[in-house]
C-alpha cells in the first residue's frame, strides 16, 4: 500500500479479476472512512477503495486544497493545490489498476462536495482514464480544467450529479449550472435534486446506486 500516492483503504470485489473499480473521494474535513460507509451497500462484483485526501487538517480531517477565509469571511479555493491533487488522483488512478484485480476500462469516481469537484475535474482532465462520476453536492470549478477542453474525446464519460436543494455550504445554483454544462461539453450526464441540506438523502443514495449497477 506504501507506494500508491494515496492513503486509501479497499473492498474487494466478488471477482477475481477484472473487476469494476469504484474511488471514493470523500470531502473537506473528512477522510477515507466517511464515504466507504456506502461499501456495504453497493454491488459486490465492485472493487473499492476509499481515498485520504492529501492535506491534513487540524485538529482532524484531511482537504484536497486548502479554502481560505478573509477578514469579511469570504471564502476562496487554493486552485494550484485542487490542480495538483487533480493531477494526484490520477496517478493513483494508474496505479491502483496496476496493483488490483480491476479493470482499467471500468473506472468509476464516488465524490462528495470537494471530492466531488475533483472528481469531476479528473474526469474532464483525463477522460480517457474515467468511465462514470457520481458527483454528490459539488459543482464545476472551471479554474481546474484543461484549457482544451473542446478537443478532448467524452464519448465514454457518463456522470451522475445530484445536490441537496437547501445545501448550506455549496449554493444549489451553483449545482444548477451542471447540466448545462456537460451537455456543452456533450457529455451524457443526469442530474437530481433532493429536500435537503449539505448531505445525502437515503433516496439520494438509492437513486445513485440503480445508476450505477446498470454502468457497470
């Protein structure tokens, strides 16, 4: 485990090999054991491992980037730390298919708020690496993206977002704006909302789960 690029944990698949890979991204403040509550939950023919985030926090926790604060508390992303965890992820995303029994074509990111951002940014940076994202109460930081965006080939991306409607950390508008994105970008996607705050909904989870067994 010491020579991935990752602090992570892992539940292995029912197959022996060339199994569906899933990677847990979870977010700010948080670490690998947040998200992997849903591994007993999900398909068993999937491989999953749930992922630390780089960047301790005191006095707990671990963030993909740093989000710093002002003297009126307004709040901006470290964007060079978001890009180089990006970057991260995917190196870890070669070598973890390279250590486990998955298959490599078969890759799908599990984020939450700022996991999701990355997830959705690792996606669109190098989509030859990702098949599906399950994007949970995040949205787009365009600042993280390739510039060449419009050459780049998502023929093969399909992603799931979903946001809570009263989301007190991360505006639902901003969430809003997804959709209209991808489908720019042609990237076959869904979207939902759910009644609820900065979380995910036991219908949220339901929904997202059908989505990805008929993916995989």
């Amino acid at each position: 485990m010491t020579n991935l690029a990752l602090y992570h944990i892992t539940r292995p698949s029912s197959l022996k090999e060339n199994a569906p890979l899933l990677i847990m991204f979870h977010g700010y403040g948080s670490d690998e054991n947040d998200l992997y509550s849903f591994a007993s939950e999900l398909p068993e023919e999937l491989f999953i491992i749930s992922v630390r985030a780089p960047y301790p926090m005191q006095p707990y926790g671990n963030a993909w980037y740093a989000i710093n604060f002002d003297a009126e508390m307004n709040k901006w992303n470290d964007n060079v730390q978001a890009a180089q965890s990006r970057d991260l992820i995917a190196t870890f995303i070669d070598q973890a298919c390279d250590t486990y029994p998955v298959n490599k074509d078969n890759v799908t990111l599990l984020g939450f708020s700022q996991g999701s951002i990355l997830s959705y940014a690792v996606a669109m940076t190098y989509p030859e690496k990702i098949k599906n994202v399950i994007a949970l109460s995040g949205y787009i930081n365009e600042e993280i993206l390739p510039e060449n965006l419009g050459s780049k080939d998502f023929s093969n991306l399909d992603i799931y977002a979903s946001h809570g409607s009263v989301d007190q950390v991360i505006p639902v508008e901003w969430a809003r704006k997804i959709p209209k994105f991808l489908s720019t970008h042609n990237i076959k996607h869904a979207y939902s909302e759910f009644p609820v705050g900065h979380g995910v909904a036991p219908q949220n989870f339901y929904e997202f789960r059908k989505w990805l067994s008929e993916r995989i």
